[in-house]
C-alpha cells in the first residue's frame, strides 16, 4: 500500500536518544555522526563490530548476526539470528533487559 511506502521513504538512517545511537548496521570508527555515509549506517560489518572506537554514545544495532547479544562499552548488537533459526531479540536499553523467542516460538 502508497501508506507503507511513504513510511519506509520517510525513514531516518539513524536515530540519536538520550545515550544512545540506534542505527540498522552501525557506524564507521573515527567518522563524528554527521559525517557517516547511509551506506556505511546499513551495511558496515567487521570495521565497526570489531571497533572499540567510543561515539560518546551506545550504538544499538543488528544486521550482524551473533550467536548471543552482544554488549560491549560502546555498542549493543540485537542481531542473533531470528532469520537463522535462531532467536529474536529484543531490549529495554534503559534498564538492560532482554527478551528472546526461540525459532519454535515464533
């Protein structure tokens, strides 16, 4: 329907709250915010997981699938593989807790 596609064009490439940085794939290290490419926020992998680069924020993404929640100083990565029959996941960023259902559950 012309509703969904006018809501996913209308679409941040991320979203700043609080001390966090929501973003779909993350960030590149060393690029201040304002300067990160789209591509970069939807498709980076190994550069920036593999980073301990500090943003002055928790960077919250997926789009890397983990066998478990990854959580680190400077990221939160919610990707473990609900698209590989693993589970989904999902977080209060604010208190810490997770919420996960199993491949059977879903």
């Amino acid at each position: 329907p012309s509703e969904h596609l006018i809501f996913f064009k209308n679409l941040k490439s991320h979203f700043i709250y609080g001390d966090f940085i929501f973003v779909h794939a993350g960030l590149r290290p060393g690029v201040p915010i304002e300067q990160q490419s789209e591509r970069d926020m939807l498709w980076i992998r190994g550069e920036f997981i593999n980073s301990d680069y500090d943003w002055g924020k928790t960077v919250v993404f997926g789009h890397s699938p983990q066998p478990e929640v990854l959580i680190r100083d400077n990221m939160l990565g919610l990707d473990t593989g609900a698209i590989y029959n693993n589970c989904l996941t999902c977080c209060n960023v604010f208190t810490g807790d997770l919420w996960q259902a199993s491949a059977a559950e879903l």
